[in-house]
C-alpha cells in the first residue's frame, strides 16, 4: 500500500478506499496509522513519514488483506490464518487458543478480531485529531471502545480502551494486544524492555521446541532444547534464518518494550499499563514455518501487551491466570505506541 501523504499537514482523519477495503487513515506531520475497522479495528499500517518506514508487519500469504476466512475445510486455526494479514489486532476474550467460552465457540485469537467496529471522529483540529473505534461481539458479552489520540508534532499516538461486560455474570477475560513488527526497522535490531523475568511456554511436543519448555529465568536468555547454550531472545533474527522462538516477558516495575534499530537509531516502542497487562509475548521468527501456515515467509518480532501466558482458555480459568470483569462493569486502561530516537525512550501513558 503507497499510503504516504504530504507530511506539512497537521493532524486529521481521513477515510478512504484501498483494495476494496473501507480503511481509516490518522496521521499528522510525524507519523501515519491506517486502520481496517471492519476487521477488528486492526492497525494495519504505522508510519514513520521522514523514513517512510513502516513498522508492521505484512503476511505475504494473505496479500491483500481478506474479511473472511475461506469457505474451505478448517482445522489447525485455519480459520483464522486465512486472514491473518500480519499488522495489530486485539484478542479477546479467549487469547490464543481456539475453544468454547461458556457455551460459545470461538477460534484462535477470539472473535474480537474478526468482527465489524465502527469508527467516530470526535475531534479533528489544529491541536489533535481523536477518534472513538467500538468493537460489539456476537458470540460474548462484551464491547471494546477505544478512543485514540493523536496530538499536533507527535510521533506517538495514545488511546484509552474500556471493555464492558454486558451480562449478568461476573466472567473472565484473555485479553491481548498482537502487534507483528516487520520490514526494514527490524534488520539486525534488537528487543529492548524492563521485564526481569522470562518464560517459556510448555509444549505437547518439545522436540520441536527451539527452546527449552517450561524453563524461567532471566530476561532476555533462555536455554535451547538439548543443550546447555542461551539464547539471547532480545535479538530479532536474521531475515531468511531458521531461529523461531515464543517467549513470555513478565515482572515489569512498568509496562514498556520497544524494537530498537541501533544502526538507523529509530525504534518505535510501546507503553502500557502492566496492572491489566503483567505479561508480553514475543514470537521471533526469520522466516517461520517452512510450511502452512508461513510458508517461509515470516520475518518478524512482536510485543504483546497480555493479561495471561500462552496456555488453553480452560487452564487459564483454573489456575486464575485471567482478567475478571463484575456483571455490567468495565475494565479500563491506556497504551501509548509510536516511533522513538532513544534506545531507553519510553512513551508515556496519559491515565
């Protein structure tokens, strides 16, 4: 997508059409988002104008995006991968696993992510341009309202999200954030975050396992699978190579990660509130899977701002490793994300 715009302009909102997908564009002088919101209000560009880089990630198998899953055979979260586009979306209110939420199937990642959000603009001015994204499920009780900020020569753009419960019940939540980085900020950049712990997730099979399961340590190293030798997991992969890994990050004295490319010395980098979100995931790849659903053609890092570590809804329950949310009360918090020009640069959060 040949989104950049003149970069003279201050901030403003501006909807338009692109591949047949009805987008979003939020931008000001500094920087440009474009947001796809009748798929989850998925962010599925975020721009450095100056560079013209854009950090996120693209999947080159669902080039461009899609709506809807194939109306083919699904298995394995095929349901999901047929439109999983890369960018940022939200998952909720299952995490990663596809299962049943009290009665409810859901897939991969939820429904969060798949349904229709509107989008309003509240304000469009010299000073700042904000916008209000609701997300409604169908399958669950709950609404996710976003109202994001952009403010007049700013390279970060902050937003305050509400999830409301609309049931009669008290219910538990996995909630996520999945931005992919990708694209030339990435090359031979590393992971820069607080976290003092790390973990790895267990595995039905551990000899696929690049790391070693169930391991926890310190952040960023952890051991590989068969043998004594630490990874250094802050470091993104080399594009083309093989190393694959999903690590958690947690113990954060404050909720902050960044992608930091020492040689163009840019990053871009994400704050959050670590009271709703003690977890990140990072999944690094070089190029992924060399089959379905990557095909080899995955050079990324993420960040994942999360309520609760990579396990099954239903032992996230159990072991109360989730978000709880009282009958028709909203949990709240607030994220900042943009470009920085420090590696220990850190976007501040407005509460």
């Amino acid at each position: 997508m040949n989104t950049r715009r003149r970069i003279g302009h201050g901030p403003r909102a501006t909807r338009f059409r692109w591949e047949n997908l009805d987008l979003l564009a939020v931008e000001n002088e500094r920087i440009r988002l474009v947001i796809w919101p009748e798929h989850g209000a998925d962010l599925i560009e975020f721009r450095d104008k100056a560079t013209d880089l854009d950090v996120l990630w693209k999947n080159p198998q669902v080039s461009p995006p899609r709506r809807h899953a194939l109306g083919q055979p699904h298995a394995t979260r095929s349901e999901f991968y047929d439109v999983f586009h890369g960018g940022w979306f939200v998952s909720l209110p299952n995490g990663f696993f596809p299962g049943d939420y009290f009665g409810a199937p859901l897939g991969c990642h939820g429904e969060m992510q798949s349904v229709p959000w509107t989008a309003e603009v509240l304000e469009e001015s010299g000073e700042r341009v904000r916008v209000r994204l609701t997300g409604r499920s169908v399958r669950t009780p709950w609404v996710l309202t976003r109202e994001l900020e952009l403010a007049a020569g700013q390279s970060v753009v902050r937003w305050r999200e509400q999830l409301h419960n609309r049931s009669a019940q008290r219910l538990p939540v996995a909630w996520l954030h999945h931005p992919g980085f990708g694209g030339p900020l990435i090359d031979g950049a590393e992971l820069v975050t607080n976290a003092r712990t790390l973990l790895t997730p267990p595995a039905d099979r551990p000899e696929l396992a690049q790391l070693r399961p169930s391991y926890r340590g310190s952040w960023p190293h952890a051991p590989e699978q068969g043998s004594d030798r630490m990874r250094d997991c802050s470091r993104v992969p080399p594009a083309g190579s093989d190393i694959e890994h999903v690590v958690h990050l947690t113990d954060f004295p404050f909720g902050w990660g960044a992608v930091w490319n020492a040689a163009r010395q840019l990053g871009f980098g994400i704050r959050w509130d670590e009271r709703v979100f003690p977890y990140a995931w990072s999944w690094a790849a070089g190029r992924g899977h060399a089959t379905y659903p990557i095909w080899g053609g995955c050079h990324t890092i993420t960040l994942q701002p999360s309520t609760s570590p990579l396990l099954p809804f239903a032992q996230l329950v159990a072991t109360n490793q989730v978000s709880w949310v009282d009958h028709h009360a909203t949990l709240e918090t607030s994220m900042a994300a943009g470009f920085i020009v420090a590696r220990a640069e850190v976007p501040a959060l407005t509460r």
